[in-house]
C-alpha cells in the first residue's frame, strides 16, 4: 500500500534530549512536510523540502531541525533548544509544491516531557 | 496579513440534515481552496479542492462552493451520518505564497443518531 507512514506514534523526551521523529513516503512525492498541532492552534508548518537535498524554513523552525537525503525519508529532529515540544507532529508529502499542493498526511507522532 | 476563518463553535446536527461548514479568509488570492477531514489523532485526510475560476465541486454526499468575491468557501454534507463526525479543515494554496498551504483552524462537525 502506498502512503506515509510516520514513527514511533508515541514518543518521550527527557529534558536536554533531542529526539528524532521519523517520516518515510512511497508515494514518489517529491515535496515534503512536517507540521505542529496544538489544541487549538491549528496546523503549524515547522519545515518543508521540495526536492533532494533541500529544504526551507517554515513558520516555526526554531528548535527544530531535519534532513533530506533521499526522495522518501524527511526526519525531523525535536532539539533540546525546543523549550515547549510537548505536541502532535504530522508529516506530509505532496506530489510537488508547484501544482495543487494538495498533501497526503501519515498518522502523526505524539511527543511528550518527561 | 494572510487570514482564514473557520467556524469556531462546534456544529451539531441530527443525522440525514445537512451539515453547512464556513471558510472566510482575508488578504489573500488563492488560486485553489481545499478540505480536509481529521479525526481525532489523525491526519488529516484530502476530500475536495475547488480553484478559482470553479464556482461549485460536488463528490458523492460532499459540496463545496468558492465566491472569490465575498472570499468565502462553504463545505455541504448532505444526508449526514454519525460517521461524518470529525473536524473538517480549509486550505488555501497560491504558488505565490512561496507554495505552502495556509491553514485554517478546522471546525467540528457531531452528527448525531
């Protein structure tokens, strides 16, 4: 089955930890996402890759950090610099930003302080 | 700046009636406006994406209308069920906003038996 799929679903961090959230796709999208909800804060964009080896800074990048060095894997790590990460992080992807942008999302990663 | 507006209440409704979802937003030409449905600790899932020159999109039960004048999208479910219980997000893509989707809040919709 094609899709996203995105671990671990739960995950704790220690204070001064970096943690790293993973994101795979086997949609063969080129663009991908990686977003923060908060109870009623809606969807936050943290960063975005359209291609390969890039990727820009979204709304919310401070604390945060990723790569992207293959088509289907865009890792995000959550740094001990993030004072506040305690919430649920979606990843998507897109088959690229240039066209309708509509996104395909995995299952989300809920990250908690211990 | 860019805003969307989306209910805030949520939208109870009894099951078979029609569930009338709003999107407004301001300070923004897009040149596509999407919707989205989440349910609890999930992703959100893509339903309908309407452009700008379209005025109404239709999918089975699901309508969605788009007035660039008034800068207003509705989302119709008709016949609605207990299923279609979750939260119903709006987004709006302009390959100018150096092509992010701008998103609203979503509002929650509970069709009840």
């Amino acid at each position: 089955d094609g899709g996203i799929t995105q671990s671990p679903k739960y995950l704790f961090r220690k204070e001064g930890q970096n943690v790293t959230l993973s994101c795979e796709q086997n949609l063969n999208h080129d663009a991908m996402y990686w977003y923060r909800q908060d109870p009623g804060q809606g969807l936050r964009l943290i960063y975005y890759s359209q291609i390969v080896n890039d990727f820009q800074k979204g709304d919310i990048a401070e604390g945060y950090s990723v790569s992207r060095e293959k088509k289907e894997s865009f890792p995000l790590t959550v740094t001990s610099a993030q004072k506040n990460p305690t919430a649920f992080y979606l990843c998507a992807s897109s088959i690229g930003s240039g066209t309708k942008n509509i996104q395909y999302f995995g299952a989300g990663t809920r990250l908690s302080v211990l | 700046s860019q805003k969307i507006e989306q209910n805030s209440e949520a939208l109870n409704i009894q099951e078979g009636k029609t569930a009338t979802l709003t999107c407004n937003y301001t300070n923004y030409s897009p040149a596509y406006l999407q919707w989205y449905r989440q349910d609890p600790g999930r992703g959100p899932v893509f339903l309908l994406l309407i452009r700008e020159n379209e005025k109404e999109k239709r999918k089975e039960r699901l309508k969605v209308t788009f007035d660039t004048t008034l800068k207003q999208s509705l989302f119709h479910i008709t016949a609605s069920q207990p299923a279609d219980s979750a939260t119903y997000l709006c987004a709006l893509y302009n390959a100018g906003n150096n092509r992010k989707l701008i998103w609203g809040l979503g509002t929650s919709l509970a069709v009840n038996p």
